[in-house]
C-alpha cells in the first residue's frame, strides 16, 4: 500500500510521471482487490471447518478497519496542499471511484434499498434526485469550481463575493448540513459495527469512530482520497454478491437487473394474495383494537394510569404466586418500572402507541403495494384524489430537494478540487456517475428479491422454525426487527413483522440463506460506505474551520503546519460531538440525510450557480440569499419534523405548506435564495471590476485549464 503515497509529482509533473503514477495505482489496487477476494474465500473455507461466527464478525471488524488505518498512515502529510486537497494529482477514474464511495453513504448503502422495501415506488425519488444530481454537477458547477482552484466552498465564496462575510456564511451552512449528514453516518457505523461484533450500539459508535479518525486525522484529504478507493472495492462487492446469489436462486439468472420486472410481477401476485388472506386480516384487526384501547386511555389519562399501574403489580403478584421462572418475574417487574410516572409522560406514551398501532392495522404490514406509482386513486373519492396529488407533489418536491442538495454538497464538490485539470474534473464526474449506477440501478432488484423472500418463504413459517437472522437482529436493536405473534396462532403473518429499512441489505445474505461470511462481508461494506462518507464529512467541518475561519479570516500568517493541526484537533473535536449525538438515535439515518440535501441545496446552490454564471451577483446579495433560504428552511423543518419540535419544544399543529413533507422543505429555500440574490444584488452596486472579469474567464471552456 506504500505505493498509494507516491511523493513525485504535484499539479505540474510531466506526463511521464502522471503516467508511471497511474500504472502504479492500477497495480496496487488490483493486488488489493485480489486479496480482498481471497480473503473473503479464506474466510469461508474456516467457516466451514468450524469458526464461530462472532469470530468472523470481529475479523472483519478488525482486518477492515486496520486497513484504513494503513492506508491513512501511509498517507500522512502536514503539507497544506496535500492535506487539503490530495496535492490537485488524483486521476479521473480513481477519483470518481472515491467520489462513488463518498457518496456511498450508509442511506445509499443501507438504507436505500430498504427505502425501497417499504415504500416500493416512492422510493425511486432518492435514486433519480440523487443520480440527476451528478448530472447538474456535471453541467454546472465541478469544472468551474476547479476553474477557480480553492480549497473549499466557502474558500469559493469568499473568493468571487470579495468578502469574509460571505466566507463566514459558507462556513456556517457547511457545518450545519456536514454536521447533519455525518450523525447519520455514525449512526450507521453503530450499527453495523454491532452487529459484526456483537458489542452495545453506543460503544460500536466509538469503535467505528477510530477507523474513521485514524484516516481523516493524518493525512487529511490525501489519506481520504486513497482509502476510499479501497473501501469503494470492498462496498460494491459486498453489495453485489447477496443480490446476485437471491436472482440465481429465484430465478437461474445472474443478471438482478433483469429479472427485477419478472419478480415484481410474482410480489404484486402474492400482495394480492396476502391483502385478502384470514390469518392477515385478523392480525389487522387486532391492531385495530389496540388503536381504539389506546385512544380510550388518551380520553381519561389518570384512569388509564391507575389501570395499567394496578394491571402490572396484580401480574408480578400472580407470576410470584406461581413461582414463575425467574425470568418472568424479572420482565415483569421491569414492566412496571417502566410505566410512565407522570400524566405528560403517560399522555406521549399512549399517543405513540396509538399512531404505532394505527400504521399496522393497515394490509401488507402497512406498506403500499410495491408496483402502485402514488398513494390515492386520480379516479377516486375526492380525498382518494386528494391524497393521490399530494403523493405526486411529494414525490417531485423529493427529487428536487435531493437533485439541487446533491449539486450543493460541499464534500463532494471539495472532490473535484483534487484533480489535475479542469478537463479530469469533468470525467471524474462522469466516472462517479457509472460507479453510484452499479449500486443504484441494482437496490430496486434487491429490494423487490428480498420482498419476494419474505412474502412467499417467511410467512407461514411456524414462529418456531422461522430463521435465526430474525432473533440475531432483534437482538441487535428491537426497533429494527420485532416478531411478536400478535393472534397466538403459532404462524408467523407478514403483518406481525415491524422491520425497519436500515436492516434489509445486512440481512440479505441471511434472508438468502448464504454463509455467515458473506453476512460479514455485507457488514464491512456498509461499514466501507458510512466510513468513507464520514471520512469526507469530517474533513468538510475541520477544514471550513481551519482553513476558512482561523486561516483566512482569523490568522492569515498561519505557517502551513499550524494550519494542518488545527485542523485535525477540530477534526477530533467535531467527530466526537458527532458520535455523542448519534448515540442518542436522535432519528432515522434516511431522514437525517434527506435534512442535510435540503440544508446544502438552500444555503449553497443559488450562490454557486450564480456566482458561476451571473457576474453581476454581489456579496450583499449572496449573504442575503443563503440566510434567507437555509433561515427559510431550517424553520419549516423544526415547526413540521415530529423530532425537531420535540428539540426546539414546537407544540403548535404541525400546518404543512401545500402538504408538503418537511424532509423537502429544500423545495421553499431554494427559490427564495435564487430570488434574493438576485433582487438584493440589483440594487447594490455591482461587483468589482477584477471580480466580473474573473468569473467570464471561467465561464468560457476555450481558455487554458487551471
């Protein structure tokens, strides 16, 4: 891996050398890849002679984890240029392959998929707004922004609006969607890290955490760069090996991407089967009752309180009548103790209760039908048709968020600063774009595989023969898989089944009934994804602070080491803050992601575009516009998201803006910024004369490449 750090060259080495570099890459990373494989193979082969599989788990865990952490001491630098931007020397393909993996979140990577699972064709607006958003980085921003040849965005902004006000804005809006992106990030390390190692979720945060800090805190963006080529190897294959294994066994054809028609056609047969099925339909209406118990509970909150108090001391007194199991008695006084104690606490619990029973007493375990485009009917009732606009509106408002905040994204515009021309920038878009599609166009197939595994093979299943993975996940965390046998028939009905998204791709192996190696190996991809995507983040955060605010704005006689090592304490700061929230699961990873889209495309898309493409925007306008649209939609999100106004204390009705969702309130930001940019800079003097002329010469593609 030494040859991954090559110290020849720079932005001007000759063509020989750019070359010898390139060979050099290609060998070492197709020995990595070869040895990754045989690696994997080992494993399964000791599997087969006996090794346990927390054994397995922890060798991922650790021979993952150590390799990074090689691979970002090998790459260690205090030199300014290679630390914050890989020396500007990363090949297109490769840097595309570590943009891939920079991307490769845990949402892409677990939480995409199972997006997908429960929410069948709504779904497909995360692949089409985050895909189509390449496209726009492509067309609008990536070789311009190279063209300019700073560090950071807001190292940008400050540059083309000549002020550190504007900076200090960029700074702020850079933290806040980097800081939302990367909890979810950490909040999937934890986890995928205990479920290979078995550990408690809070204390995988802080394990993962080390892996992502050893290769962001030395080497900066060069260490970055070089292992997330190697984790982007690892994800794709884990990926890709469950997903074709599940199409070989269902339908002899290696191919997912093809015969995913062909089973959405077999799921849609069994959904129809299932929406109509005895056994189901008394599971809802069980649920059903729930709803009306738990309703009647809100109606008298101290009776209800009394009544379930009195309920729960007279069975911890039968059980130790009985001379119960020990076990019983425990779980029974826990119960107790687990009552709410005053008539607000008692109040939330009885609501949530009822919304969570009211969302299952709904066929298909209160998914929609996988094939149906929108909820609602256009041909319907008047609220069928309500309800069907609202569905189109939210889906189009969805991919416009993600589309836009993908375009605005400061770590990964930050990748294409690496490259040596304005002309690789350009195909190591293109390059990203063929890597996110190998995963994006293959999570539909997985999804409807594994739909097709459980509707067909797992219900009906006697609750005593069904598979380990179920109580191997449970175990993990309740709240992404519970099997409770709701109508005591001893048979498990799909709507007995609470899974959440986050689990589906980890447990594809399993669901497929593959060794446990390939489990791990699942494990450590996701592991891969979040790393690499933490890794970027991190270094977003600690850079804006160190090099945009200490550097340019605080001390700019900084010499290059003190710069550097600021950055990396702000690094080690930043990352734990981050790993303290996540441990408190503050919500789920896809919500959290979706936040961060709506946050980057508010604050920073209008800017850039403009800033790129209108010479007369000025640093008045600009400062105004990202206030107003982050301002715009960071107060719509905390007055509409059920966990932002429990944090900000929001108890007025939630009055959503034309029924549209708050994870799109990116949709209201960024229209009113584009507006007030434009409006404030019309009516401010123009820009200066250098500035105007700096932005038509990297406007025009016929003038020499930075």
């Amino acid at each position: 891996m030494a040859g991954l750090t090559p110290t020849a060259g720079g932005s001007g080495s000759s063509a020989a050398a750019n070359a010898a570099f390139r060979k050099q890459l290609n060998k070492v990373y197709g020995w990595y890849t070869g040895g990754f494989i045989i690696f994997v193979l080992v494993l399964a082969v000791l599997e087969q002679m006996g090794l346990p599989r927390n054994w397995i788990g922890f060798i991922f865990l650790l021979a993952t984890v150590l390799l990074y952490a090689g691979i970002g001491i090998m790459s260690r630098t205090s030199d300014a240029a290679e630390y914050y931007v890989a020396g500007r020397r990363v090949p297109a393909i490769y840097n595309g392959m570590a943009t891939g993996a920079d991307w490769m979140s845990a949402a892409s990577f677990i939480g995409m998929a199972g997006t997908l699972y429960l929410t069948g064709y709504s779904g497909l607006a995360f692949i089409m707004g985050w895909t189509g958003g390449y496209c726009l980085v492509a067309l609008f921003l990536a070789p311009y922004l190279r063209k300019f040849g700073q560090f950071t965005i807001p190292d940008f902004l400050g540059a083309r609006y000549g002020g550190n006000l504007a900076r200090l804005i960029g700074i702020a809006a850079a933290i806040l969607c980097s800081f939302t992106y990367v909890v979810a990030q950490i909040y999937g390390v934890g986890i995928i890290t205990a479920r290979l190692s078995g550990l408690a979720f809070e204390i995988g945060i802080f394990v993962g955490l080390g892996g992502i800090l050893v290769c962001s805190f030395l080497g900066g963006m060069r260490a970055v760069t070089w292992t997330q080529v190697a984790q982007y190897i690892i994800l794709i294959i884990a990926y890709m090996i469950p997903v074709v294994w599940l199409s070989v066994k269902q339908t002899n054809i290696p191919l997912p991407q093809l015969v995913y028609g062909y089973q959405l056609q077999k799921v849609t047969e069994a959904e129809a089967r299932l929406r109509n099925d005895p056994k189901e339909l008394e599971v809802i209406e069980i649920f059903k009752q729930q709803a009306a118990a738990a309703e009647a509970k809100l109606k008298d909150v101290p009776a209800a309180m009394a009544a379930d108090k009195a309920a729960a001391e007279q069975r911890l007194a039968d059980l130790k009548a009985q001379n119960a199991p020990l076990a019983e008695i425990q779980a029974a006084e826990k119960a107790l103790a687990a009552l709410p104690q005053t008539e607000a606490e008692a109040r939330q619990a009885y609501t949530a209760a009822k919304t969570a029973a009211e969302a299952r007493a709904k066929p298909l375990g209160g998914m929609p039908p996988h094939a149906q485009v929108f909820a609602g009917d256009p041909n319907g009732s008047e609220a069928e048709q309500a309800t069907f606009v609202k569905s189109r509106r939210n889906f189009l408002a969805l991919v416009f968020c993600l589309m836009v905040g993908t375009a605005a994204l400061p770590h990964i515009l930050m990748r294409y600063y690496t490259t040596p021309s304005v002309k690789e920038a350009r195909e190591s878009v293109a390059w990203s774009l063929f890597f996110i599609f190998l995963l994006y166009f293959t999570a539909p197939a997985l999804a409807v595989l594994v739909k097709y595994e459980v509707f067909t093979l797992l219900v009906g299943t006697p609750f005593d023969q069904l598979p380990d993975w179920i109580a191997a996940w449970s175990r993990v965390d309740p709240s992404l898989l519970s099997v409770t046998d709701v109508n005591k028939d001893g048979i498990f009905q799909l709507g007995e089944m609470k899974i959440g998204g986050d689990i589906i791709v980890l447990a594809t192996p399993a669901i497929g009934g593959l060794p446990y190696v390939v489990s791990g190996m699942v494990a450590a991809g996701g592991l891969a994804a979040a790393l690499s995507t933490a890794d970027g983040l991190l270094l977003t955060i600690a850079n804006a602070l160190s090099h945009d605010l200490y550097y340019k704005m605080i001390d700019p006689n900084a010499p290059t080491s003190r710069r550097v090592m600021i950055s990396k304490m702000l690094l080690l700061v930043v990352a734990l803050c981050a790993a303290y929230v996540a441990a408190q699961k503050p919500a789920d990873i896809l919500f959290l992601v979706s936040a961060a889209f709506s946050f980057a495309a508010a604050a920073f898309f209008p800017a850039l575009v403009l800033g790129i493409f209108w010479k007369r925007a000025t640093s008045a306008g600009a400062v105004c516009g990202m206030v107003a649209g982050l301002g715009l939609t960071f107060y719509y999100m905390a007055t509409t998201q059920p966990w932002l106004r429990r944090v900000f204390g929001v108890t007025d009705p939630i009055e959503l803006w034309w029924g549209i969702e708050p994870i799109s309130a990116g949709l209201f930001g960024v229209p009113v910024g584009f507006a007030v940019i434009i409006i404030v800079s019309l009516i401010t003097p123009a820009p200066k004369k250098e500035i105007q002329e700096l932005v038509e010469h990297v406007r025009y593609p016929n003038l020499k490449s930075a």
